[in-house]
C-alpha cells in the first residue's frame, strides 16, 4: 500500500507494430483501487475481461502482446545491471551512462498465467 492507504498497481501492456519506426514498446497505466474495491476484484477481473479485452482488439498493425499487472515493492529485487559478471560489460556500461534504480516492482499476474505469480 501507499503512505496514504491506497492500494496501487501499475498495468503495462506490450505492443508491437512492424510497419511504425518504433516497431516496439510498452504501455503502463498507474491503477489505484477505489474505495471498497478489494485486490481480489481487480484481479478476477484482469483474468477474466481485463486481459482477455486487451488480447482481442484487433488492428491491421498494432498487436498487444504480454500483459503484466505489476505491485511496488519496498524491498529491492535483483538487479541485473549490477550483477554483470561478463568482463569488460559494466565498465562499459559505466562509460557510456549513469544508471540507478528508479522503482521496483514485481508481478502480481500477468495475461500468459492470468494468476496469480
């Protein structure tokens, strides 16, 4: 939960288009239960309609792959970026940008399972 109560996701969706520039990427909507709605609701209904609907809009270009019904965690998962053991990787990486951990999160369900992790 949030310092004010709240309970807040993030729901991000792959999308590919091939014939775009940008053939590739995600979109994430912050999601915020409203009062009296439980976590449970919300993830019967991703499972249910949420990611099922998402799945089924059909373009002549864009199709939306992976869904994930993402939770912030106040613990620090793993971070790859400084587990690199390939030589010579981080110091290039440390040559070229700054890099630091803006949030962290893990999968509540996500639509290949549409359960719960």
């Amino acid at each position: 939960m949030s310092d004010d109560g709240e309970v807040k996701y993030v729901w991000a969706v792959e999308w590919h288009n091939p014939f775009a520039q940008n053939k590739r990427g995600m979109v994430f909507y912050d999601v915020t239960l409203l009062p009296g709605v439980t976590e449970e609701e919300l993830g019967k209904f991703l499972a249910e309609e949420g990611f099922p609907a998402v799945d089924g809009i059909l373009t002549r270009a864009v199709r939306f792959e992976q869904q994930y019904l993402l939770r912030h965690s106040e613990e620090e998962g793993p971070d790859p970026l400084s587990s690199i053991q390939k030589e010579g990787v981080a110091e290039k990486l440390g040559s070229l940008c700054k890099h630091t951990t803006d949030k962290s999160f893990y999968v509540v369900m996500s639509s290949g399972t549409a359960s719960e992790e």
